[in-house]
C-alpha cells in the first residue's frame, strides 16, 4: 500500500521515506526560521516598504546573530532559466568526464582539480561559465554575482565599503543524485590559525565578524523541496568556541534549545550562511521511490510525469565570498600535480 503523505507509486522504503519527510518539515517550520525569513521577517513590523539600507542592515544582522538568512525573491526567474540550460550542459559533461574514468557520479568518490565528491551521490564543481569574460552568461553573470538585494548585505557582513573589499573566491555547483546519502554535519573551509595549539582556532574563530559567507541559489523551484533533500543548519553554531564537542551535544539531543532548521527555497531565492556555521546536505529521496503500473493512460501519464520529477538530481548553485586576504584551500585539489577531470574531454 501507498503510504500517507507520500506521492503515488512510493512503495520502495515507504515508512522510512515518510518520517524522513515529516521531519524535514518540521525542521523547515521551526519557529526560528520567522527571524531568518526576509522580507516577511521585516513586514512583522507592519510595514510593507523598506530601504535597501534597511533591508541589508537587517539581514545582515540576522546573520551575525543566527548565521544565516533566507531572502526571497531576489533573482529574476528567466535569468534563472538562462543559467540552467549552462548548467545542464556542465552537468552532462560532469557526468561524461566520470563515466570514461569509470566512475559513477550517483556511488563514485573522487577528487580533481574542478570538481569532487562529498558523499555518496553529492558532487561539488566549479562552474567557471559564470565568471567567465566573454562567456556564456557575461550578459546576466552580474545579475547573479553582483545582485542588488543581496550582494550589499555580503559587502555588509565582510565588511567592506566597495567591490575591493570583496573577492568572489568562486562560483560552484552541488549535484545530489537520487538516492545519495545525507552527509555528516560540518563547518566549511579549515582553522584559520591551525599552528596554534588544542581548539584556539576554533576559539579564535568564534569571536571574530564574518570573513567568508556563502550564497545558495536553486535553479528551479524542486531543487529546494523536501524531496529533493533541503541543507539543515544549526542556528547560532558560528559562534560555537569548541564546535566538535557542542556538535556532539547536540545530536545527542543533549542541548533541546538548539534547533536545526531546513529551509525550504524556491527559485528566485537566496540563502546566505555564515561560512563557520555547522550544516549539512541531506538525502535525495527520490531514489527511494519506485513508480508502480497503473490503470489507464491518463494516470500513467501522471505516474510518468511524477517519476521523471522525482528521478532527478537536485541542483544548487552556490557563490563563496571572502575577505580580500581569504582563500579556500580545501573544497577542491589546486596542487600542480592534481588531475584535470575535464583535459582531453
């Protein structure tokens, strides 16, 4: 039988998939997401009209506060639509480029110089056609990259006072396959002062404003569904003096005042996290789904149309932003002797 709650045809794992869904839901109703919600955040008040000063200071300040933010309608959908037909085609070439190693995007784990795996079915590479000069998308790159609602609250949180003051470390995507794994909760980038003795870092870290913040952007409203696998935060966790040992607490459900959230984006949307802040890429269910026969040609078609949605690979599209003096060393292999996925390709 179909289980309650979960689309026509989802009888592989039913039970599991469900409560899977049900708390990512809840996790994406959490109280706390209404202070990290803009604008609506903002209307509270009553109002309905706010100056982009405005807007930027208060969603700045939510950052600094929770670690990241929500910012709805933000990006023009057909520009949106311009980006994806790129990013379908580094997609295929992705997936190409691994298939003639013989390495299977949806299982393999690998690492080259523009792309690498995260987890099973979860892979993270460079999507150069956005900053590219002379590119695909030099006429709606800026658009994206120099957004008018949120790159002002990215020079705000990194403190700077015009473009120098920001450096656009790189463009990136995330592939999730169907059926691919939920990865391990974490903090991006590496200790900013790891010579330094035990957890000082971290501790140092901690006490310091924002020098790298992260912008996710989902080309279509299903890469940002329940289904698709939504990324879970921790709110407050860039604040955490010792992360390892609080991280702990809090999946042993030993710190009930700390909530992950999930939210939910749609396309047009942009999520903007504080880099230090502890999150997660969760499972695409969708390979947990097969799609039973039907009666009828219009139920079928239906099921059809259901099971091409739900068979497919969850796309985001993520900008990194640091301080001029910031670099990341570790999402992808920059060493001269890594390997190219993409040469002779």
């Amino acid at each position: 039988a179909v289980s309650a709650g979960l689309p026509p045809g989802c009888h592989d794992d039913a039970d599991a998939v469900r409560r899977t869904i049900e708390k990512r839901t809840r996790s994406s109703k959490e109280p706390i997401i209404d202070e990290l919600d803009f604008p609506s955040a903002l209307e509270k008040s009553g109002e309905h009209f706010f100056p982009p000063d405005e807007i930027s200071n208060e969603t700045s300040y939510a950052v600094r506060q929770h670690g990241l933010c929500v910012m709805r309608h933000v990006l023009d959908p057909s520009v949106m639509k311009i980006v994806t037909k790129e990013v379908i085609e580094l997609q295929s070439r992705l997936y190409g480029a691994l298939s003639a190693r013989g390495i299977d995007a949806s299982n393999g784990i690998f690492r080259f110089r523009e792309a690498a795996s995260r987890c099973r079915g979860r892979t993270d590479v460079i999507f150069p056609a956005l900053t590219m000069d002379g590119g695909p998308l030099q006429g709606v790159s800026q658009k994206i990259v120099r957004n008018e609602t949120f790159y002002p609250v990215v020079q705000n949180l990194l403190g700077a006072e015009d473009d120098d003051g920001v450096k656009l470390v790189y463009a990136g995507l995330i592939f999730s396959s169907p059926g691919s794994n939920d990865q391990p909760f974490h903090q991006d980038g590496v200790p900013l002062f790891p010579e330094l003795p035990g957890g000082r870092s971290s501790e140092i870290q901690a006490n310091i404003p924002p020098y790298a913040v992260n912008v996710f952007i989902p080309l279509e409203d299903s890469d940002g569904d329940v289904w698709k696998g939504p990324t879970e935060f921790i709110p407050g966790s860039h604040k955490w003096p010792e992360p390892d040992r609080q991280l702990e607490r809090v999946l042993e459900g030993k710190c009930s005042q700390t909530k992950i959230v999930s939210p939910i984006l749609k396309c047009g949307d942009a999520l903007l996290y504080d880099y230090r802040v502890c999150h997660r890429g969760t499972s695409n269910l969708s390979g947990r789904c097969s799609v039973g026969k039907s009666e009828g040609k219009q139920q079928s078609k239906r099921r059809k149309k259901r099971r091409e949605e739900l068979g497919t690979a969850r796309r985001i599209l993520y900008l990194m932003y640091g301080r001029p003096w910031y670099d990341d060393h570790v999402n992808f292999d920059y060493t001269k002797s890594a390997e190219s996925l993409f040469k002779n390709t």
